[in-house]
C-alpha cells in the first residue's frame, strides 16, 4: 500500500515541479501566471476573446508539470520540430504523431498542415461584403499602403538581429514577425507554421493582443497623422453595387491573384469562396454553417493548439520580447501607411476623401473600420465614416494575404 501510494505521489504534477530543478520550475510557474494573466484579459477585458481564451487554455495546459512518459502529455512540440522524430529530418512524420501523439497533437497537424487559416477564411469570406470596396475601388490602394508596416518591419527585425547577438531571425523569421502588421491573425500563422515554426507561439499571441488593442493603439497615431479639418470631412455616399458585381468579383480576384501569386490563392481563394457562398443566394445552408459551426470549431482548434505551443523553452527568451516590440511597430507602420496614403488622396480630391480610413487598411475586420467611425465621429457627431472605411478595411484581408503569399514565394523554398 505504502509502495502504491508513493508511486502515486511520483506521478503527481508537484512532484515533477519539484523534481525538475530550481530554474526550470520557476519557469513553469511563470509561463502559468502568463497564461492566468491571458485569461483575465480575454474573460474580464474581454480582449478579442474568442481566441486569446483558447490561446491562453492552451498555454495552461501545456506548461501543468508532468512526467516526461507521462500519457497525460497531450502536446509534444518536439515531434514537430525535432529532425530525430521527422520524416528525413525535416517533414513532419503524420504516421508517428497518430500513433504516439497526444490530443493537441493531433489537432495541431491542422495547424502544421496549414488546414486551419483557410478555413477560418471561408468563414471570414461569408461574414465580410465586399460591397464597399466594389463601389470604391481605389479604396483598395489603402489597404495596399496599410502593408507597409509588414515590410518595414520585416526589415527591421535583420537590423535587429544583427545588433543584438541574442536574437538570431534569419529571413525566414523576419518575414513571419513582419507579417503580424497585417492584423490579420490566421494569416500570421499561416505564414509562421511554414517558415518559422519555432515562434509560433510568440507571433500567434503578439497578433491576436494587437489585434484586440486596435481602439487603443490606432487612435493617437490618427490624431498625430491627421489635421482636424480633415478628421471632419463628411464623404459622398457610396454608389448602390450590384448583386451581379458581387457575384463576379470573388471569381476575378481568385483568377487574378491566383495568376500573378499562387501561393496566396490558399488563403484568398477561401476568402472568395466564403463570400461568394453568401453573394450567389444559391448555397445559404453552406454559408451559414461556414460562418457560424465551421468558424467557431476551427477557431477553438487553432487557439488551443497554438497556445499549447507556447512552452517555457520556447517561449520564455529574448526572441519573444524582439518580437512583441517589433509586432508592435509592425502594426503601428500599417496604420501609419494607411494614413499617408489617406492625408495624400485627400490633398488630390480636394477634400473630398477622409484620411482617417486609411487607417482601416490594416485586416481586422471590421474592429479597424469602427475605430474609424468612432474618432471621425469625435470630431464631427454627422459623420459617418464605417461603409467608407470598410472598403479598405476589406482590402487590408486581401493585401495581408497577398503579403503572405510573396513571403512564402520567396522564401519556402532557402
């Protein structure tokens, strides 16, 4: 009895705390507090919650201590990233995972095998109406400019690590860290699973934070960028578009982007195929399910198995800190060339175009637009600014994806 209840007491979580040396409990303890710390801002602040809450459960359960040939593990990051348990060293063996693999490990191969981005843009594609953008074309040059920050901060992050000798970004890293100026979380992963698996969790979290801070960050950087005078402009009403142009234009973007950059047509072509199942009438059963049972059971997927990426190894590190500071100036790049390219179409119609929806060139739809609306309203209570900015706004999806796809053109292949 004594024997059975000491075996019991070896294979409890205090026991590996313990037995895991000073530092390496300390940092078990530590990447707890952060996901608790998560958790309240998703549960109490209500910070983007739908995915920072899984993200947060994730990163709980993955850091519980437990013995190593424990079958509790559900997540083990090394059959993903360590050669010794990859196919040639370097392909993800499927058949070792489903034989060996916990629970998180066999969802996260939807994360791994890029399933879950796409998805979740059939889903977007359903919820979004590219209406404003049709009726506005050149809209979608601010949603072009709002990726500005994704370059600059791709290059930001070289110049990085070549002055500090603690961070190593190769490339491959500085275009996953560049991609999280899009705001567009489902992209960043997308774009990270394939060329820098290893920060992940790092990248998945400083998106999805950034995301939800929109009506705090963006805000300042308007007022700092904008003149007053131009903040009250009141913009024409948009042209009623169609239901024929809302049928045809999916199907040209696809053909069109799939032409000039095949890399994106994963992420856009599910973007189109979800819009135009709403815009065609004919598939309603399909496009409810898209954006409602499929959205929400992939999204929950994704962000508990991201989360449970997010170890004290890999995350505890001065390459996270470089990538939540350089997230940041990525988001804040976007927004600031969303504005200049706003500030310029307004000095070239004379007014006529309010430069504050250049700031919803970024591709949190539709959080960026309604920040728009909310400080052109500050300055002038019958302004109206949400349609015009959703154009844009639509066009940052586009823009975000078609930046994911020139990166992984690039550099999937050094």
């Amino acid at each position: 009895m004594l024997e059975s209840f000491a075996n019991f007491l070896q294979n409890t979580g205090f026991y590996a705390l313990i037995s895991s040396g000073g530092l390496d409990a300390v940092k078990t303890i530590i990447m707890i507090a952060i996901a608790c710390v998560l958790l309240y801002l998703a549960i109490v602040k209500k910070f983007e919650p739908l995915l920072l809450l899984p993200i947060a459960f994730g990163m709980l359960l993955s850091n519980l201590p437990m013995i190593k040939d424990s079958s509790a593990i559900m997540m083990h990051t090394e059959f993903f990233t360590d050669p010794q348990y990859m196919t040639d060293g370097k392909y993800i063996n499927v058949g070792y995972i489903c034989q060996h693999g916990g629970l998180l490990d066999l969802l996260y191969l939807g994360v791994k095998l890029g399933i879950y981005p796409p998805l979740i843009f059939v889903g977007i594609g359903c919820m979004t109406d590219f209406g404003p953008l049709i009726a506005n074309p050149k809209s979608i040059l601010l949603g072009a400019a709002a990726q500005f920050g994704v370059f600059f901060t791709f290059v930001g992050a070289l110049v990085l690590s070549a002055l500090v000798p603690s961070i190593n970004f190769g490339i491959k890293e500085a275009a996953s860290i560049g991609i999280i100026g899009g705001a567009d979380g489902p992209t960043a992963i997308y774009v990270t699973k394939s060329l820098a698996p290893a920060l992940l969790p790092a990248i998945a979290v400083a998106a999805y934070s950034y995301m939800a801070l929109i009506p705090v960050i963006q805000p300042p950087i308007m007022k700092l960028m904008t003149r007053k005078k131009d903040r009250m402009i009141v913009m024409e009403q948009l042209r009623p578009v169609s239901k024929t142009e809302k049928i045809i234009f999916p199907i040209v973007v696809t053909i069109v982007v799939g032409l000039i950059i095949p890399d994106a047509v994963a992420l856009v072509g599910c973007l189109m195929l979800g819009n135009l199942l709403k815009e065609s009438g004919v598939a309603d059963r399909l496009a409810k399910m898209a954006q409602n049972e499929l959205m929400n059971i992939v999204t929950l997927f994704l962000g508990v198995t991201v989360g449970a990426t997010a170890t004290a190894s890999s995350f505890l590190s001065a390459q996270t800190i470089g990538i939540i500071v350089l997230g940041l100036i990525a988001f804040c790049f976007s927004t600031v060339g969303g504005l200049l390219l706003g500030n310029i179409m307004c000095w070239l119609t004379k007014g006529k175009v309010n430069p504050l929806i250049g700031s919803a060139g970024v591709s949190a739809v539709p959080m960026a637009a309604r920040v728009s609306q909310t400080v052109g309203q500050k300055e002038n209570p019958s302004n109206f600014l949400l349609m015009h900015a959703m154009g844009p706004n639509v066009a940052g999806v586009i823009g975000s994806a078609v930046a994911a796809g020139v990166f992984l053109a690039m550099f999937s292949n050094l």
